[in-house]
C-alpha cells in the first residue's frame, strides 16, 4: 500500500513558503507544508477550519467544475440556495452531507435498500399485479416428479398449463399418486416448492424464502433462479392440499452441483457444460484446474452480488447450487438466508444452519448479538454492524 513519506529537513528547507491553493498539480511536500507552516505563518490565507476569507470560489476552481456541467450546475443551485451562510458554514455543511453520504453508503447500503424497499418494492408490486404475476393459482400448474426433500419444503419440477389442456384428465389416465408425463404439450417448465403444512417453522421460513427472492429479483436477478412468484391451493385435488402454500420458479436446470459431484467423473463432466467444449490439448491436471475455477468464481461472484445487497445465504452448499444448461451456477432456497440491513429472519438463538456444511462458528453472527430493533432503526445502524461482522 502507498503511504505519505515524512517531509526531510531538506524539503522544509527549500520549501519554506509554499502556497496553499497552487494551479500546478500539488505535491506532497505542499500538502504537508500546508497542513503545518500555513496554518501558522498565513492564516489569512489557510482559514478553511479557522475564518470566513475563503474566496467564494475556490472549491469551483480547484475542482474544474467548468469541465462537468451537471456538477457545475449543482454546485450554482448549492451556492444560491445557502447564499446567506458564510463560507465557514458552507463548508462544514459540505463535510456534514460528504460524512453522511459516506455513511448511507457504505455496506450494506442504507440507502439503496430505503430506496427498494419503499419505492423499487412497491412498483414491483403494482407492476406485478398489472401483468397478473401475483394472481398465480393451483390450476396454473400441473406437478411432475419429486426432485428433493428438506426440513420446511419439498421440491417438485412441474410446467405450465397450457389452455387447451385438462389437467385432472391427464392425472387420472396417469393414475392416483403417480406424477403425470410432461410432455410435449407442456412446454413452460418450472420448479415448484410446496411449503410443508403442520411442521413448526416451515410457513415462517416459507415467507421468508418468498420476500428474499422478491428483493433478489430486484437487486441481482442474475445469482438465482428466475422467481415467478407464488400461491395457495384453494381447494384439495390429486396434487394440491387446500391451504398449502407453493413457491414457483423458471426452470433453470434439473441437476444441482451435488448431483455433479456424485459422479466419479466430477469435475470433468462439467468441463463441456462450462466451457461449451472440451478442452483440446490440455492435461488432466490444468484440466480440472480450469473447471474447478470457473465453479468458484461464479460462485464468489455471486455471493458477492448477494452481500452487497444486504443479504447473507447463510445456507452454502452444493445441493443449493443450481447448474444451468448454459453453464450458470444459480444459487437457491433463499429460506435460511438473513438481511442484515434489516434483521429479517435473523434469531441469535435458532440454529438455521447444515451442520455438514456450516462453518464451525456456526452463524455468521454470533448469539450474543442482540435481537434487531425495529427495521428503520435496525436499517440505520447496519453499517456498524456490517463492519463489526465483515
């Protein structure tokens, strides 16, 4: 890393009047003998934090706002609208707005995710809405085969109905309990998740699964499956369960990075999936190398989209890992995940965690770390709480 070196007796020597606001392109000697020498010998001169004879332009022209319109622009609005307070005021209200910029900023972004939440979140909706994406109901789908099973939900690939077909029908030649063929006929794939009914816990984690692939959807739709949003089964039928809730996403891909790596072939049958080819004149060793890499930077890649939105997994592994036909590796069920701007679905004393997968700390905070406050104060506070936790 760079550093400022110490001013030589030397350098004060030959320097001894150095001018505070110089046209030439300052040196470091005269940042140094401004912030020492100046201050004494001319304060007339270097009153920034001591006086009002700033001249009136300075920050224009040693900026070269005239180079950029629209900050020129904002600085004239600036100079009209505090007119009345003097040039030491101006200052310290520029510092005061840079610091709280600076602050609003900083991960995991208070501003940006007041400016989701209460505008971006809200659109979606209506937009939502609008093209009829929340009206989603049961004899929109018809369910194929199970794919998984975890704590709170079961995984199931499924399809869109299309107009023309009956659906019951279809069930009923395919037999009782028996997943129908999706065929030609049902050419919209999707993945469903059906939220358990009656296991404690499992409707909670299901609306958080729901929220967090919402906020994805807005803040960085390209690190996990396409969410198309969700519905409750209005009546019981061969597939659905009255009452019970159901997740819906684009089908990305059918097989999951554990899927791949339960093959003895792993990481080689992933090379053409990645790469679109094997690799010509390469050996085994650079070979695998080279898949492994790919693998792992979409990964870090992703998840560090993901953070800088707020939000941790929290739940990293290989069965969450979708692997695309393109070759993408998208990360899903979002139902452990927690967003530290906010605290949601964070709780110190619940372990959300695989315990064959987790780090050995276990959370990414710790329990002693107090229940969040309300969202607004919780927003507020979350770059400390960031920094402290990185």
């Amino acid at each position: 890393m760079a550093y400022l070196p110490s001013p030589s007796l030397t350098t004060l020597k030959h320097n001894p009047k150095p001018t505070c606001f110089s046209p030439l392109k300052p040196t470091y000697s005269d940042h140094l003998c401004f912030i020492t020498t100046q201050f004494k010998s001319h304060p007339q001169r270097c009153n920034a934090f001591f006086g009002d004879n700033i001249p009136g332009n300075v920050l224009e022209t040693t900026l070269h706002l005239d180079q950029f319109p629209p900050f020129q622009y904002g600085y004239m609005q600036f100079q009209t609208a505090t007119e009345e307070l003097s040039e030491t005021q101006k200052w310290g209200f520029l510092i005061f707005a840079g610091i709280t910029w600076i602050y609003l900023t900083a991960r995991p972004g208070i501003l940006i995710g007041a400016i989701d939440a209460y505008l971006l979140a809200p659109l979606q909706l209506v937009l939502d809405s609008l093209i009829g994406r929340r009206r989603l109901k049961s004899t929109d789908f018809v369910i194929g085969d199970k794919l998984g099973e975890g704590s709170f939900g079961v995984v199931y690939s499924g399809a869109v109905v299309p107009k023309n077909v009956n659906v019951e029908e279809t069930v009923q030649k395919r037999g009782k309990g028996r997943a129908p063929q999706l065929d030609e006929r049902f050419k919209e794939k999707v993945i469903l998740k059906k939220v358990k009914i009656g296991v404690q816990g499992a409707e909670e984690f299901g609306e958080f699964e729901e929220w967090f692939n919402y906020r994805l959807s807005r803040a960085a739709p390209e690190t996990c499956a396409a969410f198309l949003g969700s519905f409750v089964a209005d009546k019981t039928s061969s597939q659905f369960t009255k009452g019970g809730k159901w997740l819906v996403w684009k089908f990305e891909g059918n097989q999951t990075l554990a899927d791949y790596m339960k093959d003895r072939k792993f990481p080689f049958n992933l090379e053409s999936v990645m790469f679109g080819r094997v690799l010509q004149d390469v050996d085994s060793v650079k070979r695998s190398a080279l898949i492994i890499k790919q693998i792992m930077r979409q990964i870090i890649t992703s998840l560090k989209k993901i953070h800088d939105t707020g939000i941790v997994h929290r739940d990293v592994k290989p069965a969450n890992l979708v692997v695309t036909r393109r070759g993408q590796i998208k990360l899903i069920d979002f139902g452990a995940a927690t967003d530290l701007r906010i605290g949601k679905n964070y709780v110190p004393d619940r372990t959300l965690l695989d315990p064959d997968f987790c780090p050995p700390e276990l959370y990414v905070l710790p329990e002693e770390t107090p229940v969040p406050p309300p969202e607004p104060i919780a927003a507020f506070l979350s770059p400390i709480l960031w920094q402290y936790h990185p």
